[in-house]
C-alpha cells in the first residue's frame, strides 16, 4: 500500500494509511571494534576455566579417597588413582599455569 491509497475499515468508510518513514541512519550508535577487549574477555575465560578444571580434579580425587574402604585392598585403589593423576593432572597443570601465566603477562604488559 503506498502513501495514496486507502484501507476500508469495519464502519464501511474509506482510511488514509498514514505514511511510514524508516528511522534516520544518524540515530543508529556506531563504535569501533575493539579486537584487544575480546582477547582479554577470552584470555580470562580459559583461565578460568583451567582453575576450575584442576580444582574440580583436586576435588574428585579427595572425595574418591574419602569414599574408599579402610581394608587390605585400598592400597590397589590408591595406586590406580596416583597413576591417573600422573597421566591427566601434570598436562592440565601445565595448561592452567602457562594460560595464567600469559593472561597476567599480557595485563603487566598493558599497563
């Protein structure tokens, strides 16, 4: 329908639509990327996400042990928990403290 035409309404009598006109292009807010704020924003979300992961493997492991039988054979258990603890916690410690280690080297940097 363009500025000219009518509409009928529910009475039977003939409406001019009002015209409809798009927002100015000025009234949009416009900034500049910023592509170091969203470094900064992901930096601290893995390292975050690191520290959780070791304190949630420091967790499971205590409440493995606690959870344990004091008997003859918890001694296979503990052995068995160390061995995993070898393979998974050392590269994930590794990881938090070199991401920690950046994330703070590149604050220290900016400053």
């Amino acid at each position: 329908m363009n500025d000219h035409e009518t509409k009928k309404v529910s009475t039977g009598h003939d409406v001019a639509s009002p015209p409809i006109s798009p927002p100015p292009v000025s009234a949009i807010p416009t900034r500049q990327y910023n592509h170091q704020k969203e470094q900064e924003k992901a930096r601290r979300n893995v390292a975050y996400w690191l520290v959780w992961i070791v304190a949630s493997i420091i967790f499971l492991a205590f409440a493995y042990l606690w959870t344990l039988p004091l008997t003859r054979g918890t001694r296979e258990y503990v052995d068995n928990l160390v061995q995993v603890l070898q393979i998974v916690f050392a590269p994930i410690i590794t990881l938090a403290g070199t991401a920690i280690g950046y994330y703070f080297g590149a604050n220290a940097s900016q400053r």
